[in-house]
C-alpha cells in the first residue's frame, strides 16, 4: 500500500522536515538512533521454569505497540517516478525485527549493551528499503531479574522524541497484557507474523497539524542571514570540525548520574533559573572553548531539539484521529544559540589562568548565567509558538540531494546540539508536567503533553496503571546518530526519576559525534569535563561546578 509519495505531494503537502531526513537516509548521511531501557521483570515471571510465559507477555507487548503506532509499519521504497515514499506491508515479520539474547553474564551487560548501540548508530540505510527501518533487541542476564530493551531506528521515519514514546508505550503493554492460557500453544511460524489491521491512519506532516507560516520580518532576516554567509567569514561557524561528506561512521560515549544526583541537579538548576538543558549548553561551551584555540573559532554556534508535539490542537482539523503526546513521527525542529565571542574569549582565559586544572570557582557565575540566557532564549522561542520555526523557513525544494550537495561544501554550522528527552517512566506523566494553560508549553523538559480535560484525565489512567503495574523502568540511555552535515557534537539526555535497585541510573547524558570529523581525543576530554562538573555538583553543597583546585 502506497502511502505517501514524495513526488506526487511534495509541491502541495512540502513535507520539509520528512523530506530532509529522507534524504540524508539516501546519501548515507546519518545512521539509526537508538534508546535503551532496563525493564525490572515481575518476580512471577523470573526464573527458566517461566521463560516461555516471559517470552510470551514481551511479544504480545511488542505487537501491541506495533499496530498501535502506524510509524513502525511503514518501510521507504522508490515509486516509479524514481522519488521516495513510504509503503506499509500487510504484515511484518518479527525475525526481521527482534532479536532476543538470553542468559548474558550479568557483568557483561553493560558492554555488551554498548557495543548493540554502537552496531546501531553504525547502520546505513540507503537505497530501496525492503523491511520498516527498526529493530527491538534484549539482553536477558542469567537470572533474569531484569531485561535490558534496546530499540533502534532510522530518522526518516521517526524522531528522537519517538524512541521515548516507544518505550513509554511498551511500559504500558508490559503492564495490561495478559498471558497465553496455559494448555493452549501458539503456532510458532504463526506468532512471527504479525497481521496489520486494514483500518490504517497515517499520521500527516507536521506542516499539516500546525500553521508553520514564519513572518515577513523573519523571511527577510533569513535572506539576509544567508546573504551574510556568502559575503562574510561567520566568526562562529565549526571549521575546527570539517565536514566530510562520506558514509557515516559515528562514535559514542556516554556517563550517568544517580537519582539522588539528579535531585541536587535539579534542585541547583532551580535555584539559577535554569534547567539541565541550559546547563549542559554552558559546560559545553567551557569544555569546547578551553580546549579549543582562537585561529579554529572565536565563538561557536549551538542547537536545542524542540519538540513540536506541544503545539498540536486537541483533535486537529481533518486529522482528528491524531493523539500527537502517543505518535511516533518526525514532529520535531531545533533552536539555534550564537554565544558571544567576549564571552568565549573570557572562558579560555580564565582556563589559562587555571593552568589546566580546570576553573576557578570565580568562573561559576558566569557558567550559571551563561546557562541561565540559554534557557531564557530557549523559552522565549517557546513562547513564540510555531512561527518562524526552523521547519517554517526551510524554502521547498524538489530536489533535497542537491541541497545537501551545497552544503557539504560549506563549513559547518553547529558545534553541538542537545536533546532532551527528559523523563521516562510512570512520572513521565507527573502534574508538573501539565500545562496550566491550553496548548501552552510550561516545561523545557521534553515530556508528554497534556493540554486539554480529556487527555489529561486519559493520561492520568494510565499513569494510574504505570504506578500499579508490576513491570517497571529502571534506567534509561540515549544515542543519537552524528550527521555529516549537522552538529559536530550531537548531545542527548533521558533520566529515569527514583527507581530502586539500579539508583544512581536517574540521569544518562551520551554524546556522539562522525569519525574523522571531529578529533576523537577531543570528544572524550569534553565528556570526561562534564562528568567532572556534574560530580562536583551533586558532591557540593552549595551548588560549586569546578571543586577545589
């Protein structure tokens, strides 16, 4: 079943966003991104003697999720015209799609759990795609007290935020499904099958769901801004990382901080009118502008990813089948941040001055008020509603390879980018989640939206049967895949709030950046910096980034 033709819509729909992703997918320009849970299994299904009715519950749990999110039905293929589009099967196959590894030392998870992401972030779609590009694969320790659940996926057809909303969804099935009935058998060959329902709603383009129209004033600054970068060597642009326009290859690192960490995290963020986004911002830019030199860049440019899925209307006009907080789908931009070379140029002083030891604890206020300006742009935007969006402003053009083409022979713009997905898990769903007004966004933290009386009772039922049920979310890891022509350094935070036997899980920060792009040394010396700084101000107590020196 044809779907969505690209070339048939692309004039009248402009599904800018799809679009884009699709055709970095094409070029080989990006790999999958990937988001891992640790679901703590239910004492009544642990042990060999439960393994088949374990087995089961997962697979009905995974099905359910399947038919209930139309993204993951769909595969990418090329119509006749030659352009791309999507086509959904009558049916999908879970050997295709899942891959359970049972009875992994459980000393040998977390490695073994790496090198799943790093296989992930690695793979290269292009071309014709025969299957829907994703997988779900689990680790299952000796014992199994836990299953360590990894999906993976392609960008064309869902964004990052879908990786949370999948696991969130999955965290509902565990808990609602019921068991096979004993005696009764299940055709093996019949159980990897999974039958698609013929009543089938594809989600439309987020161009559809929201006026993205951007203002007189913001198409003139646009021509302008490019007008600039053709005439005039942008001072901020990342040439300390070129880009390299062949197949992706990107690598990974990642670090966590506890639960308890993460409350004094908060706590401290609050108490600076900030949130951990714009605190990440800041100590990125410390990490890059120390170890960086005035000839490679005077400033820096950076990006947060927004999720659109706020600004969506209760029942849309002729999609009203549309539930935006639940959909898996491309409905996401990002916000741009240029940070003044002063301020840079004061960074790298005060790291000399420190004589590599890290920074005085007079440079504080600074990194504070720096993170402080970051989320006060960042909410301003938010407040601006969709206009002048990033997706808005993009100009249509029927041939995306060829503007990706130029841009490959520019420098690149971002230095980093940061993505938040803020919490999974049963409080996902929590009351500071909820919007005090209709469809306004009071949260910088990505989380579900609740915007009207009926979601927001609907969405309380569920977090009722979250709170209740038996399967939970330890912890949580994000990976994003690099982008031979995006940020150099693609940052991604998830937090699991107060889970017991894995405390010290709450917060897992990863950053992923193209090999041979960017120096590798240099990544890992500015993660190993900003697990430096997040220790030092969950172990003070009066909110200190850099200790003692």
């Amino acid at each position: 079943m044809l779907l969505y033709d690209f070339s048939s819509q692309l004039k009248t729909m402009d599904p800018c966003l799809v679009r884009t992703q699709v055709t970095l997918f094409a070029l080989g320009h990006r790999g999958w991104n990937a988001v891992s849970c640790r679901y703590a299994v239910p004492q009544s299904l642990r042990g060999e003697s439960q393994q088949t009715q374990l087995d089961d519950i997962v697979r009905k749990a995974i099905r359910r999720c399947i038919r209930m999110q139309p993204a993951l039905q769909v595969s990418i293929s090329h119509t006749k015209s030659g352009q791309r589009a999507f086509f959904r099967p009558d049916s999908l196959d879970f050997n295709h799609h899942l891959e359970w590894e049972r009875f992994t030392p459980p000393d040998q998870i977390d490695s073994e759990l790496h090198g799943r992401i790093m296989a992930a972030l690695k793979t290269v779609d292009y071309g014709q795609q025969i299957k829907p590009g994703w997988e779900v694969i689990i680790l299952q320790p000796l014992g199994g007290e836990y299953l360590e659940i990894l999906f993976a996926w392609n960008h064309p057809g869902c964004d990052s935020m879908s990786g949370k909303i999948f696991h969130q969804g999955l965290l509902q099935s565990l808990n609602v499904v019921e068991p096979t009935p004993s005696g009764e058998t299940e055709n093996a060959e019949v159980d990897d099958i999974v039958k698609l329902r013929y009543e089938f709603q594809f989600p439309p383009p987020i161009e559809k769901l929201i006026d993205l129209s951007p203002s007189i004033a913001r198409r003139v600054l646009d021509k302008w801004l490019k007008l600039r970068e053709r005439t005039l060597r942008d001072i901020s642009l990342a040439h300390w990382a070129p880009i390299f326009p062949i197949l992706i290859k990107t690598q990974y690192k990642a670090f966590r901080v506890d639960d308890w960490g993460m409350s004094v995290v908060l706590t401290a963020c609050s108490n600076h009118w900030t949130t951990v986004t714009g605190l990440l911002h800041s100590l990125i830019l410390f990490s890059l502008a120390s170890h960086t030199s005035e000839e490679e860049t005077l400033t820096f440019q950076a990006a947060t990813a927004i999720d659109l899925r706020p600004f969506v209307p209760d029942w849309p006009v002729n999609y009203e089948f549309v539930d935006a907080p639940q959909t898996m789908g491309n409905f996401s931009s990002e916000i741009h941040h240029a940070f003044e070379p002063e301020d840079v140029a004061e960074y790298r002083s005060r790291a000399n001055t420190s004589r590599g030891e890290g920074y005085q604890h007079d440079s504080e206020p600074l990194c504070w008020a720096t993170a402080e300006t970051v989320s006060r742009h960042t909410k301003a935007k938010m407040d601006q509603w969709a206009k002048n969006d990033f997706v808005g402003i993009s100009m249509p053009t029927d041939d995306g390879i060829s503007e990706l083409d130029k841009a490959v022979h520019k420098a690149r713009q971002l230095s980093w980018a940061v993505t938040d997905l803020g919490a999974i898990g049963p409080s996902a769903l929590s009351r500071e989640n909820i919007p005090r007004a209709k469809s306004v966004p009071t949260t910088l933290r990505g989380a579900f939206f609740a915007p009207s009386l009926d979601r927001r009772i609907r969405e309380a039922e569920i977090q009722e049967r979250l709170e209740k049920g038996e399967w939970k979310i330890e912890r949580a890891q994000s990976a994003l895949s690099a982008q031979v022509t995006g940020a150099a350094l693609m940052f991604s935070l998830v937090r699991v709030p107060g889970r017991g036997r894995d405390a010290g899980k709450g917060l897992c920060v990863g950053c992923s950046w193209q090999e041979g792009a960017v120096k590798e040394a240099l990544a890992r010396v500015v993660m190993n910096d900003l697990e430096r700084w997040f220790g030092n101000l969950v172990a003070s107590k009066d909110d200190r980034l850099f200790g003692k020196n």
